[in-house]
C-alpha cells in the first residue's frame, strides 16, 4: 500500500508541481497517517490494557501531526525535514507513551516517512530519492528508540543497584555522559581487534570514566561507591532486565555476533578491583578522583539505603588484585565457553555473608525483602540456610531465570 506516497516521477507533465498550501499539505498528512498508524497499531493492541485502539491510534497521529506544523519545513532541506519532525514528535510521543507495554514494539517507521514525504513532495522544490528518505527516516526513528531503550536500561540498573534518589540520580548522570565519550573513543581506534577485546577495552574505560566521575559528585562517595556496589551496577548494565532478556548496555555492535558477558564476568571484577587498588595507590595514569575533602555526615549515611557491597579494604590490597589480575591474565577474564570454570570456588562475591558464606560463585542470588523494601543480597545456599531456621523470610531472586520473582522454597 502507497498510501498516497507518490515516489515515481513528477506528478504534472514531467514538470515539478507548484508550491502547495501548507495546510492542504497538512491535511494529506493526516489523512494518510490515520491510515498507516492504524495498521501499525492493529499490531499490537492486544498489549495495551488502558486505550481503545482508535485512542491509540488518535493520540500518536497528533504526536506525529504536531510534528509537521512548522511552516518553516517548507525552505529546509530533505534531511532536515526528517530530522526536525522525527525529533519534535519523539518528544512528545516518548513523554506519553514511553512506559507503554507496546512501545518499543509498535513500528511507525512508515509513518514517519510518510509525513515527510508529503512535505517534501508539496514543498515545490526538486524531490530526494524516495528510498533515501525512508531509509533516512527509519535511521532516525530507530535512534531515537535506541537511545530511548538504553535511558531506560541504565535507569533500571542503577535503581536495581541503589536505593536513593539523590544518589541514582547523580550515577544516571555519570553513567549516561562517559557512555558516546568512551564508545567514540574504542570506535575512533583503528587497531584490528577481536569483538571480545573491544567489550573488555570498552567496559574497563566505561567503568573508569563513569566511576572517576561519580567520585567528585556523590556524597558519601566512600561508603557508597564501594568494589562490590560498583560490580554489582556494571553486572546490572550487562544484563539490565534481567539474565533471561536479551538486552545489554553493553553496544550491539560489539555483541552482535558473540552475545553479551555473563553477568558473573570474571574481567569485570579484575577491573573493578584493578581501579580501587590503583586509586589507593595513587598512580599517575588513574589516581583517585580529587573531590572537596568534607567530613562524610555519619549521621545522614545511617539512613542512606545502599544495598550491600564487598569489603573496600579486600578489594583493594594489593596481593589480592594480583591474584585477579594473573586469572586474567590466564584467559579466565574471557566470555565464551571456559568463562565459569573458576566459579566453583571460593564463597560467592556478591554475597553479604561475605566469609562466611556457604555458597559457591555461580549460584543465583536471592534479595532479602523487608515488608516491600530491598534488603541485604544472600546466595542461594545461604539464603536457604536462613530459611532453614526462619520460615516466614520473603526474598527475591536477584538474577537467573526467575529474576524480579518471588522466592519459593522448592
């Protein structure tokens, strides 16, 4: 179906048409987008349980609609055209329907170059290639829900790792700035490299220019941004909603073939660990971000609910860095086939327990739920160990299959 998209020659006797109104253009606009969003929207109606479909279907034709009004589109350039009304109608249509269960479904390329096809084509001027300006136009509606889904994907991993606002705020913020910084930087590299090298040079320079950022802008950066706080976030960033979707932070263009890390990726804690120790150190190449030198308010802190990290000071000494740096460099640090074969010993990283605990490295985890609030993390062997001894425990697992699920004892 055309929808009324006039993509052959010239529409009068080889002769480019004469200017027409931009409220009749308009016009065309809307009468085509009800058509093409209507098809779209037939999709995937069965997910929206609040709107009608034609509620559906009204409210983002006006978002697109509102999108083509500037009478100034009529003198702008083809590209410029697409770039203006994607934007101005993304805007409004992601403030609205964003948190929709059909949002990142629902397809409204063809909508899009619709639009912009019928303002091109009744601007009076010298048409683009009609395939160049729907391949223009899906590039730019598909970047806007990449950058869209990714927003989302940070957000969740830092509310997953944080409990206050103030302080997932300021992480978003220093998480979301490094991320085009450090992905223009590995891209601007020209040396060959294998896609798993670029994860792990990618990964190791988010997980510096983010962190080194945050330092200086959260209070309490000591207690807060500890090792296992700063594992536990980047882990979350790998695998954002969940082991068993699909989705990474991680860019596609260097998971594609090879599929994301584990959420237990052993590079990952040697990073970590390698940062810490190095700020201690204070080498020249990455030493601990300066910040204003204020006396933490311990008060204030006892009420500050950061879910529970790994000891600093074990992170940070020196022969225990070693021993993860000499695992990488052992190929432990991989992501393929061998990645968990040391995951058997040893207590699990994440686990409060700490030393104590009975678990091994690759068990899932279980989040100790207090009348709704998020508690301290357990393995699951310590975890059914509490149970063992205090049946009416709720908890949540952490990761895994059943991640966001409630705990059932099996």
């Amino acid at each position: 179906m055309h929808h009324q998209m006039h993509r052959g020659g010239p529409r009068h006797g080889g002769r480019f048409q004469q200017q027409v109104s931009h409220e009749t253009i308009l016009e065309r606009v809307h009468h085509n987008l009800y058509s093409i969003v209507g098809e779209a929207v037939d999709e995937v109606k069965h997910e929206e349980d609040k709107w009608s479909q034609s509620e559906m279907v009204k409210r983002i034709v006006n978002y697109i609609y509102k999108g083509c009004k500037d009478p100034d589109l009529m003198t702008k350039s083809w590209q410029d055209v697409s770039v203006s009304v994607v934007t101005t109608a993304m805007h409004s249509y992601m403030a609205a329907c964003g948190e929709r269960p059909w949002f990142y479904q629902l397809s409204l390329g063809h909508a899009f170059t619709s639009a912009v096809w019928e303002l091109l084509q009744g601007s009076g001027r010298a048409r683009a290639n009609f395939r160049d300006v729907q391949e223009f136009v899906m590039q730019e509606f598909e970047s806007h829900l990449d950058k869209s889904l990714l927003t989302k994907a940070m957000w969740d991993a830092i509310s997953s790792t944080f409990n206050d606002d103030t302080i997932r705020g300021k992480l978003f913020k220093a998480v979301s700035a490094t991320y085009y910084t450090v992905l223009d930087e590995i891209l601007a590299d020209s040396r060959p490299d294998e896609e798993a090298r670029k994860v792990e040079r990618f990964t190791k320079r988010w997980v510096e220019s983010a962190m080194g950022r945050a330092w200086t802008s959260v209070e309490g950066s000591e207690q807060v941004l500890t090792p296992g706080n700063v594992s536990r976030l980047f882990q979350n960033l790998i695998a954002p909603f969940g082991e068993s979707h699909e989705y990474s932070c991680i860019p596609i263009m260097f998971i594609e073939t090879i599929g994301r890390p584990p959420r237990n990726w052993k590079f990952l804690k040697v990073t970590v660990t390698e940062m810490f120790r190095s700020w201690k150190e204070g080498n020249s190449s990455s030493a601990q971000p300066a910040k204003r030198r204020r006396k933490a308010d311990t008060s204030a802190n006892e009420d500050m609910e950061v879910l529970p990290a790994e000891d600093a000071d074990e992170a940070a000494n020196g022969s225990h860095a070693k021993e993860e740096a000499d695992a990488e460099a052992d190929g432990e640090g991989d992501f393929g086939e061998d990645n968990g074969r040391d995951n058997e010993a040893g207590p699990h990283p994440e686990c409060t327990s700490e030393e104590d605990c009975v678990g091994k490295p690759s068990e899932n985890l279980v989040r100790h739920m207090l009348e709704g609030d998020a508690g301290d993390v357990y393995c699951q062997s310590c975890w059914e160990s509490f149970l063992s001894q205090n049946a009416t425990l709720e908890g949540q697992w952490e990761d895994g299959e059943n991640a966001g699920q409630m705990y059932t004892p099996s």
